[in-house]
C-alpha cells in the first residue's frame, strides 16, 4: 500500500501505542517470560467454558438488548445490592460493555463536555487521560505518595474549582496494588457534597483484595453512589480477559446519557457470553474466593523473590506487584524493563508510562495472575539480576 494522500491532524498528538500491546510483543519476539500485559496464564473455568457452548448451541447469537442482556443485568444487581448494599434497577441503571475499557471511554464521552476539568490521580492506568482528552477536557493531575499510594485529599480540595466535573477513581489500584479506604470514602463524601462534581470509579479488580480488607466499592456509600459511574469488568474475575464484557452502574439520568452514547459507539455486546456470565453469576463462590486465589499468588511470589536484590511492598490488591531495582540499577525503567526482557528473558512493565510527566522511581510492574510454575521461573530469573 502507498503513502496516504491525505494528512490529517492527529487527536492525541502524545500518545503512541500501548505499553501493555509494546512489552507483550517483545516479550513474544524474544521468547521472553511474560509478567507484562495483566492477563491469567491459565484457562478459564471448564464450568464457564460450557455455559458460553451451551448459549451458542441454543440460539443465543443474534443482538442482545442494547442495554445488555436483562438477566445478567438482573443478576448484577442482585450481586451488587448483597455485596455494597446498594439497590441498582436493572431497568435503567445497568449497561452491559464490551470491556470496562468502552464504559470507562464512553462514560467520559457521554459525560463531560469541553473545558471541564477532571481529576487523575497518577500513577494511573492508561486509558482515562486519552478519553479526557478527546472530549477537549482538562485533565488534572494529583500524585500517589509512595510508598502506600495513599490519595493526599488536602491535595486533591486545593485542585478542585468550579470547573471540577469528574474525578476518575481505580481501587484496587493499578499499577500500585493500593486500595481505597472506608475513610477515604468518607473524605470523598465530604468533599463532593453539594457539589456537581462526578465520579467515574474503575473498580475492576473488586475481587482482589487482600489480608483480610474489604472492597471499598463506591456502591457502599449512598451519596457517592449517586454520583457515580461505577465500572467492572469479568475479564479480572473470571480469567476471561479475551472476552471483553463488562459494565457500568450509574443512577438513572447519568445511564441516560451513558445509553445515548453506548448506543452509537456498540450498540450492544456479544450476546452468548453474557449468557454464560449471567448463568455463572449463581455460582458465588467463584468470585467469592478469588482473593483468596490471588493472595495465594502473591504470597507465592514474594517468598520466591526474597533475598534478591528487588524490594517490594505486598499489593494490597489487583494481581499486580511492583519491584524497586533501585539498588541494580540507575537506568531508566524503560530501558531496564527492555533490557530484561531481552538479556534476562522476562518480561514487565515500567511504571513511569503511568505518569503524565517525567517522574521515574524505578520500579517495574509484575503480574502474578500466572501458573505457580511460571512465577517459579520467574523468582529464579529475578534472583540472578
Ligand atoms: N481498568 C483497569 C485498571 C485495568 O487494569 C484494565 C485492564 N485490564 C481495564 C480497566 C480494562 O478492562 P477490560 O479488559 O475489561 O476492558
Ligand atoms: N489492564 C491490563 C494491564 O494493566 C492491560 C489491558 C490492555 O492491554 N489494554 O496490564
């Protein structure tokens, strides 16, 4: 194919491809272990698996209702008001996604208009400031402090103006592993009441939390709740990344708008996965232990890379751990982490991509979603570094 003959001006001037898509084709290239890219070594439950053969088979494979199919909308919301005690209507208050990924992009789009400013607290997943960005919105950073990536709300009242619209919230914490507090809701009540401030909480990783905490949903706290987009994703709960469902609960005129949008940017997501997911909801346990599944692994992990030369606080949740290798090396954490990959054959991601500007505290980002073999192969190459 030639050069195109049209030029046009780029919408997001900064940004390139994904680090996640970057380190997990050169962890391919070079046959490296990957810990880079979030996604579970190991299949998904046979259970599930015969659940979305069983909707295939028995006709499950026209559209689905824009909104998402209403038994697993039923279902969520059942979950949802048994777990975080709040009663969303299925009706009008749930919309099944493809991805929290498209309920994070559609949620901004629908919702904010240009010149309103929202607050990212950084380091931050990669998507939020983009969508920001592309609705001609403003996007504010506040920093984590390291060591615990705690949020600094004395920080976060001297940023907010009359301009504040959203404020994007990720607990569990990714790339940190931090979650979110019961006083940090509380601080987060104090500080939006009376406003028209939103909040767009990416709670995808809500069933992985660790040491005996609790997942601080949004949906545990009324007034929060009634001002916020609340996202989730069964990629992280059921091992199923590769299928791409997840959803949004908003209260009624905020999923107004979000449907008006989602309408026209998919329409309605894969019908007999939601099927499956809507039948597999009964079985409780299956998200109910998942904490446990995943403390399990990064207990594992810890004690394997213990008395190498990377530090590390536990995550706290998500299955992701970071690594200090400031007594390695002085390099950037972008070359370190390629070198790695390339020299040592193991794959991870850098943390400074999950700043807005140059800040690089010499970490990288592991992810223990994996077999106990491989975070045994793993241990053992971090040991020899
Ligand atoms: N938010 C966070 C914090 C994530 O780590 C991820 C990805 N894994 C997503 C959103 C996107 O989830 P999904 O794959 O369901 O689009
Ligand atoms: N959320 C996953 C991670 O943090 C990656 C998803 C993606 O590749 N976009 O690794």
């Amino acid at each position: 194919m030639p050069d195109s003959s049209v030029s046009l001006n780029s919408k997001l001037p900064r940004v390139g491809t994904t680090i996640f898509t970057v380190m997990s084709k050169l962890a391919a290239d070079e046959g490296a272990l990957n810990l880079s890219q979030g996604f579970p070594d190991f299949d998904s439950p046979k259970g599930l698996i015969d659940l979305v053969s069983k909707a295939l088979k028995s006709g499950e494979n026209q559209y689905a209702p824009m909104a998402g199919l209403m038994d697993l909308r039923e279902k969520i919301a059942e979950k949802t008001e048994k777990l975080y005690g709040t009663a969303y209507d299925p009706e009008s208050e749930i919309t099944i996604t493809a991805g929290a990924t498209q309920a994070i992009f559609t949620a901004i789009l629908a919702s904010l208009q240009e010149d309103d400013e929202v607050i990212i607290f950084t380091p931050a997943y990669d998507c939020y400031e983009p969508a920001v960005e592309l609705v001609g919105a403003k996007v504010v950073f506040v920093p984590l402090k390291a060591p615990d990536f705690k949020i600094n709300w004395e920080e976060v009242k001297k940023v907010i103006n009359g301009k504040t619209r959203m404020i994007i919230l990720n607990s569990p914490h990714n790339p940190t592993g931090a979650t979110l507090s019961h006083k940090d809701l509380l601080e987060l009540d104090h500080i939006t009441q009376g406003s028209n401030i939103m909040i767009l909480s990416d709670e995808v990783y809500e069933h992985m939390v660790f040491d005996g905490e609790r997942h601080e949903s949004l949906a545990r706290n009324k007034n929060l709740a009634e001002r916020s987009f609340i996202i989730s994703s069964f990629g992280k709960t059921y091992h199923t990344t590769g299928w791409k469902i997840g959803y949004c609960l908003a209260p009624k005129d905020l999923m107004k708008e979000f449907r008006k949008t989602h309408q026209y940017n998919v329409f309605a997501v894969n019908r007999p996965i939601q099927k499956a997911y809507a039948d597999y909801l009964d079985n409780e346990a299956a998200y109910l232990e998942l904490s446990d599944f995943y403390q399990e692994k990064r207990d594992l992990f810890i004690k394997l890379i213990e008395g190498s030369r990377f530090d590390f606080i536990p995550a706290k949740g998500t299955y992701f751990q970071m690594l200090s290798y400031d007594k390695i090396s002085d390099e950037a954490d972008t070359d370190f982490a390629v070198r790695l990959t390339k020299e040592h054959k193991i794959a991870s991601i850098p943390i400074s991509v999950f700043y807005n500007k140059d800040v690089d505290p010499k970490m990288l980002r592991f992810c223990f979603a994996k077999q106990n073999s491989t975070l045994e192969q793993a241990a053992e190459i971090l040991h020899k570094i």
